[in-house]
C-alpha cells in the first residue's frame, strides 16, 4: 500500500517569498490534516479536512497562510509571505474516515527554512 | 483550552531497563491516544493506541496504561534495545477527531 506522498521534501526560500507544499493522501483516505512541527516540538495541528470541507483550521495563520482540498484527494498548503518563524516541517497526515481511533499516517514532511 | 503535557523531555537508559514516558491531557471527553516514534529526519510512526474504555494494552516490549480519573497516560518500554532510541510523542483526539500533541520525548538506550 502506497503511503502519504508530499513535496517537495526541502524548500529554502527568503523571507517575504512564497512557497507551496503538495500533499498526496492514501488513497481512499477521507481525512487530512496539516501540521507544522518545530524543532523540538510536537507536531502543531494547522488545518483538518474532511473530503473537501474544512473541519477545523483554527490555528491556521490566515493572515499568510492558506490550503486547499481539491475534489477531495490531493491538497496544496501555501504561506505568502513567509516569515523566520515559519522555518519547520511542514508533516501531511491522512486517515479513513476521521472516526474514533482512526489511525493518522503521515507523509515525509516537507522541511522548510526561511532565511 | 485543549492541552497535552509530556514528561520527562529527554530519557537516558542502559540496554535492557525499563523506559516510562507520561502525559496528561486537560479535556475529560478525549477518548483516544495514540503514541508515535520518530526516527531522525523520519516521519511519526504509529506505535501502539489506547480508546478511553480501555486501561491497558500491550504489545509485545511495547505497553500504554491509562488513568482516566488523573486524566493521564503512559508509556511503557520493557528491555530497551538501541533501535528505540528515538523521539517519542504522545497524542489525544478531541472533538471533530482534532489531535493534540505532546512535546516529545527524547530516548536515549545506550548499549
């Protein structure tokens, strides 16, 4: 079974670009989530969807960040413009449907440095 | 708000004890708790679960207990091997099937 597929998996860019990541679910998968991990730190939960809607992106910098579901498959998170802080890895996690004990299987994550 | 607190944040032992890493949540309705390993540069590996109608479970070296009266839960490694060495990190499911993560412990087995 193909796992969670993202890219790309290193992004440098300078402060104030923008930059994209590509998410690819398992396929069948309904649910799937963003997470930024500092280093460090436990992955932080960005934005949750189920099928095409937004379930839940209450931690979501909207003001610079954004993502989008597609017909419900793949999904692309962009920040413009990126600040230092936003140096992380950016982890794609998917699962069926989103039910109780619904195991998450994440991607390889994208590891971004803002200079 | 929704929190998970993990301790200790490093862990250092000898090949063959025993490795308990703790969390505690702040919301009573969690009802899930999954554990992750990850390796260096590697992506969070599920490792073992436990639903909130449950106490324990184990599998294999690898146990989770969990104390829903204190609101915490724990992880259990027996005869630690060097290939545990890792970061290990806890999580709880709340509404809408939102995760929260621990901070993240990092074990150290020394051979």
């Amino acid at each position: 079974e193909a796992g969670v597929a993202q890219s790309p998996r290193y992004k440098i860019i300078e402060k104030r670009q923008s930059v994209a990541f590509w998410c690819n679910p398992i396929s069948g998968h309904a649910t799937l989530y963003w997470y930024q991990q500092i280093l460090g730190q436990g992955p932080k939960l960005l934005i949750q969807f189920q099928n095409n809607g937004v379930v839940d992106d209450s931690q979501l910098p909207k003001d610079r960040f954004s993502a989008e579901r597609l017909k419900g498959v793949d999904s692309t998170l962009k920040i413009q413009p990126a600040k230092l802080e936003d140096s992380a890895v950016y982890l794609c996690a998917s699962s069926f449907d989103g039910g109780v004990a619904d195991t998450q299987y994440f991607g390889p994550g994208t590891r971004l440095t803002v200079l | 708000g929704e929190n998970v607190e993990q301790h200790p944040s490093t862990l250092s032992v000898q090949e063959g004890d025993s490795a308990v890493i703790k969390c505690t949540y702040s919301d009573s309705a969690s009802n899930y708790f999954p554990w992750y390993k990850q390796e260096l540069g590697k992506r969070p590996q599920l490792i073992i679960d436990i639903r909130s109608n449950v106490g324990e479970k184990k599998d294999q070296r690898i146990a989770v207990t969990l104390n829903k009266t204190a609101k915490h839960f724990s992880l259990h490694i027996t005869e630690t091997q060097p290939e545990d060495s890792a970061v290990y990190f806890c999580a709880a499911r709340y509404n809408f099937n939102k995760f929260y993560f621990g901070s993240g412990t990092k074990l150290n087995v020394k051979p």
